[in-house]
C-alpha cells in the first residue's frame, strides 16, 4: 500500500495539472466571442453565424483563417491584425471560426427560407411579402410608372420584374469591377422617365485600357426601350481610378431642381482624398442630367476644385434620400468602428472625415478625439456601435399613415430596418423595425405606394403591408 502511495500521489497531481491546463484553455476560448464582437463584428455581422453563411473566396482552413486574419485584405477593406492580437487570439478566432463554420454547415440542410414576419408599430401590425427570392445582392432598386421594378445586381445584372413577379434581364449593362465592395450599383430614374426614358446606374469602372484592379464610381446613363438600353453613355466618374474595392459609396438622387446628386465614398482613402477638393472621392456631387456641372455649384470659381462637388469630407455614404416636407437633402454614411453618421447635406459643406468623428479604428484604436470642430457639420445623429447603413427613404403616400415623413434606413450588419421618427432636423424617436431580415441594401416607395428593400446573401426583395 504504502508503495503504491506515490503513484497516486503523481497520478493526482498528473490530472491537477492537466485540469489547470484545460481550464487555462477554457478561460482564453470563452474571450473569443468577445473579440469577435470587438474586432470583427462591426463588417462581418454581429453573429459570427451570419460572417460564416459566405461564398468563401480565400479558404476555410484552420492555415487560411490564421493567415487572413493576420495579413488581413487590405485591398478588399481589411487591415491586418498581426500587430493588434496576440498569435494565441489569432489562433482562438481561427479555431472559433472552423467550428462556427462546421456547426453552421451541418444546420444548413434545413434552413429555408426566412420566415414570413410580422412586426407591429404605432399600433399597427406589417407583414412582409416576398417580391423576389434566389438573388445575390440586389443593390439598387427604382419603380417605373407602370408598377415595373427595375433591379440591379450587384456581380452585374439588370433585371425587369413586373408586378405579377415575373423577370426578365435588362441588357446593355456596363462591365463592372465586381470586387469586395465593387459592382453595378444604384439606380434611378430621370424625373420625366415618362417621357424621355432615361435612366440612371452607378457602378465601379474598370480602368479602360489599364490595369483591371484599377476602379472608379461611375454614373452611366441610358435609355430603356423595354429590356434594353439604348444610347448607353457614362456620364460622370469620380477620378482618379483607384486600385482599392470598398467604399465606392454609390448613391443617386434627383433634386427638385432637376439636377442629380451623387455619393462617392473615399475608397479607404482617408489621409488622402475627403478633405482636399481635387479629388472627386469622399464627396456627394451634383450634376445636371446629361452629366454637366451646374455654375451655381460651390466650388465651381474655385481653381483646382473637381467643379462637381456639393460637399465633402464624407467616408461612405450609401443612404441619399430628399425630404418630401421641406426639400431637403439627407445622407447617411459608414463610420469606422462606430460613428456612422445621418447628416443633412448643404452646398459647400465639411462633414469632418477623417478629422472628426464618433467612431474608433476597426481595431479600436481612436484616430480623433475630436467630435466637433470648428467649421465642420455635426451629425444629426449616429450610431455607436455601427449599424453599417445601406439605402434609405421617406415614407410617404397613404399607406402608411403611422410612419408618413419617416426615414427608414437599412442597416447592414445589424439586419433590420431602422425607422427614424424626424421633427425638422432632428431625430426625436427611433425604432428597429424587422429585425434579424438579412443585411438591408435598398430601400423604395413602390409605385404602387408600398415600400420595398432587398436584403443580400441571400437576396431577397420584400414589401411591407400593413395588415388590418
Ligand atoms: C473593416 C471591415 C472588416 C473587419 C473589421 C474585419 N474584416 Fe474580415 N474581411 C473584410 C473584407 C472586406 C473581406 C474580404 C471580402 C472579399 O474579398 O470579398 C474580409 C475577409 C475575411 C475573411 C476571408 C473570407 C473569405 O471569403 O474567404 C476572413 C476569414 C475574415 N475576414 C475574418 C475576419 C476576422 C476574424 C476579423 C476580426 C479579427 C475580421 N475579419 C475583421 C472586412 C473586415
């Protein structure tokens, strides 16, 4: 007995240690999700379960995931975490998001489409009816006075759906860079679409004749004889092209003064491009209809200024939307890591980025302190953490007596629809509305005087109806 006594005493210790060791590993597993939601949430989605449900591009490997993270893709809108993390906690999000994927992958057999949802507001109960299903990332919606809806996709289609809810492809549609954040983008109609068939889409350029990387946000305009356009002519880019695939912004409006307002995001350019105003980039510019530059626009006089500019200082704005009340001109835009702004935009005006803002760098480090700053437009409002806003609209008509004059705005990474109840210039109430839908591309009043978004990957484009 006393012989074995030893042996015990080593296997106890033995299994002590290897306790402590598990436990240890415990500890630094159950910080993953937290870094997750503080490194990654912000682009990949709150959940790590809707960063996996991607067509993977760079692999799915334990090695890809650890390389990724490290090296990042900077070209795509990813910085490298080498610095930041630890190898350990590049090590734990690898492994976190192998078995996210793995999990994930073994649920998928039985996900099907997402369910019919109803939400009530104000009193009233809305449903969703799908209007399209089967899509990739429809990114730009516009209602033609038929009832017609004409969608782009974002790899590059132009699809024609008519009310009955059948499609058929547009064609005449320009070669986009189809990269990150690149695509066929916006679009719009001509406000006397009625008469003159012109209509409007942004896309991401390739350079012509040079290097395929190179990229540039471009407003291409046509006419619409049925499925096809005629008369095809880009109308306005933002120079210079530029190697970078996020960030392209890509919004359009017409104004009541018949001129079209453009977004064009800084293309992860901030040190270079949003406070200076010879380049086109992280700025809203205003246009005439057949691409001229309007003398009446701010910088026009000015030597040196790309004469389109309306306002600058912008990061990526992808929400443009005209208050029916009072005209005026509403934009929202991506922030870093938090700090996504709604501004209401004015000639000749500096929206701050990158010198102020109320966001933090992707990884947390802060670039400003500075929130206000002399001579620079504070937000109306913003969102901390990000929502990562995409589309925007006015509700109007008659359908929808409850929410008539709100603004509802997308929202990308936190996958609803965010309804912002406005006194003037403020936002006086906000409601999430839906939430949980999809990552929220594009917002429209239908024709028909409902409203319409589209959500992305899987695309789906939905219509809210107000149920008795
Ligand atoms: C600033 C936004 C941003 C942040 C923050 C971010 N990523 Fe990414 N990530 C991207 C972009 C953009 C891509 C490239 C997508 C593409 O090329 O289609 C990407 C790609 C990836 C990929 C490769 C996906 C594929 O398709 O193969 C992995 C893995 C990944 N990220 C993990 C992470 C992890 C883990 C974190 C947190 C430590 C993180 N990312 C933080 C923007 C971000």
């Amino acid at each position: 007995m006393l012989r074995i006594l030893p042996l015990f005493v080593l296997l106890f210790l033995l299994s002590f240690c290897s306790m402590k060791k598990q436990s240890a590993e415990a500890v630094s597993s159950a910080d993953v999700p937290a870094d997750y939601t503080k490194y990654c949430a912000s682009c990949h989605g709150a959940s790590a379960e809707v960063f996996v449900k991607r067509d993977w591009k760079y692999g799915t490997s334990r090695l890809d995931f650890i390389r990724g993270i490290k090296e990042g893709y900077p070209l795509a809108g990813m910085q490298g975490y080498a610095g930041l993390l630890s190898d350990e906690q590049i090590l734990d999000l690898a492994k976190y998001l192998v078995t996210t994927r793995e999990r994930l992958r073994n649920q998928q057999a039985v996900v099907e489409d997402p369910k019919p949802q109803t939400f009530v507001s104000e009193g009233v109960t809305y449903r969703l009816d799908t209007v399209a299903r089967d899509l990739e990332s429809p990114w730009g919606m516009a209602f033609l006075p038929d009832g017609d809806l004409i969608f782009t996709e974002k790899a590059g289609t132009i699809w024609r759906q008519k009310p009955d809810g059948t499609r058929s492809q547009v064609t005449g549609a320009p070669a986009v860079m189809s990269q990150g954040q690149g695509g066929l983008l916006d679009v719009e109609l001509h406000p006397k679409f009625a008469e003159n068939k012109l209509i409007y889409f942004t896309y991401s350029k390739p350079q012509p004749g040079g290097d395929s990387k190179m990229s540039a946000t471009t407003v291409m305009r046509a006419r619409l004889e049925g499925n096809q356009l005629t008369d095809i002519r880009d109308i306005f880019t933002a120079l210079p092209f530029v190697a970078t695939q996020y960030h392209f912004g890509s919004r359009m409006e017409f104004g009541r003064d018949g001129y079209l307002y453009v977004t064009v995001g800084e293309r992860g350019k901030q040190d270079e491009f949003p406070q200076v105003l010879d380049k086109a980039h992280g700025k809203v510019h205003r246009i005439t209809d057949n691409g001229d530059i309007p003398s009446d626009n701010p910088f026009f006089n000015q030597p040196g200024a790309v004469q389109s500019i309306w306002s600058y200082g912008h990061r990526n704005p992808q929400g443009l939307a005209f208050s029916p009340a009072t005209g005026d001109l509403w934009e929202h835009e991506h922030g870093p890591r938090g700090g996504d702004e709604l501004n209401v935009v004015q000639p000749g005006k500096n929206y701050g980025w990158p010198v102020v803002s109320y966001g933090t760098h992707y990884d947390g480090r802060s670039f400003t302190d500075k929130t206000a700053v002399e001579g620079i437009e504070s937000p109306v409002t913003y969102w901390v953490p990000s929502i990562a806003p995409c589309g925007m609209a006015f509700v109007t008509g008659d359908r929808y007596p409850a929410w008539k004059g709100n603004l509802l705005v997308g929202s990308l990474s936190f996958r609803f629809v965010n309804r912002c109840v406005l006194d003037g210039r403020k936002v006086v109430k906000q409601e999430n509305l839906f939430n949980d839908v999809g990552r929220v591309r594009a917002i429209a009043m239908g024709s028909d005087g409902y409203i319409y978004f589209s959500v992305e990957n899987p695309g789906y484009i939905f219509r809210v109806v107000p149920v008795k």
